[in-house]
C-alpha cells in the first residue's frame, strides 16, 4: 500500500496523493500518537476538497459537518467517546454509512462500527516538521 514522508511545507501535495489513492473510498481513518498531525492533515485534506467552511478540530461536538463542492464530509474525533454505544448515539455510524466522506481521528475506539472497505492511514511524527504516512486497507 502507498506510503510517503512529507514535510509541512508540502502537505497540500500529501493530501492530493492520498484523495488520489482513495479513489471512491468514502470512509478514511486516521491513527496515530497525540501530536502526531492528523488534524493538520485532514485540514490539509478539507483544503484539496476547497471546504468552504473554517475546518476546526472537533473533538468537543466529536462530529464536524462541512460542505465541499462534491457535497458533504464529515470529520470525526472519537477521542472522548468511552464505547460503542456513545458513538452510536453520537451520530458517528450514521455518518460512516450516510455515503458522504467522513474523515475519522481516533478509531481504534469503536473499531467495530467501520465498514470493511475502510482505508486506514497511519501517521508518524519522524521530527517537528516532517511526517510519514502509511495507509492500509482492511
């Protein structure tokens, strides 16, 4: 599967590769340590998408909605959630399953909810400004 190392000043290059690399996958999870920028990436990503909206980090209302001009996408943040059940009342399987792009921080949490054709992106910190990615498909 694709992997890069990417440095911030070329994110936005990282984010196009991965959207190309996704191709009709709807459902992209994001794993890695606190401060390992899967925030900054996925903003990287909402920039790609040209999100009309500000992208904030949503891990107080855990679900963030933003239009893009192909529609909807979500960007989640299960950090807080404590089990499956919390983020099914959350609204978090409604939105992986709605057919819209959900873009999901921390989903080692309810692993179970995901649909299988769920790409799986692994973020790693190598220094202050330079990140690897890894992506994998289950």
């Amino acid at each position: 599967m694709p992997e890069w190392t990417f440095t911030i000043a070329k994110i936005q290059d990282a984010a196009q590769a991965l959207w190309q690399a996704a191709g009709e996958r709807r459902v992209l999870a994001f794993h890695g340590q606190m401060g390992a920028g899967k925030t900054t990436f996925i903003h990287a990503l909402c920039d790609v998408k040209q999100v009309s909206s500000t992208v904030g980090s949503p891990t107080f209302p855990i679900i963030n909605e933003y239009s893009y001009p192909g529609g909807i996408l979500y960007h989640i943040d299960l950090y807080r959630l404590k089990d499956e059940e919390e983020a099914v009342r959350a609204g978090v399987e409604d939105c992986l399953y709605s057919g819209n792009i959900c873009l999901v921080e921390w989903p080692e949490r309810v692993e179970t909810l995901f649909p299988e054709d769920t790409m799986h992106i692994y973020i790693e910190p190598i220094n202050r400004n330079t990140r690897h990615i890894r992506v994998e498909d289950n």
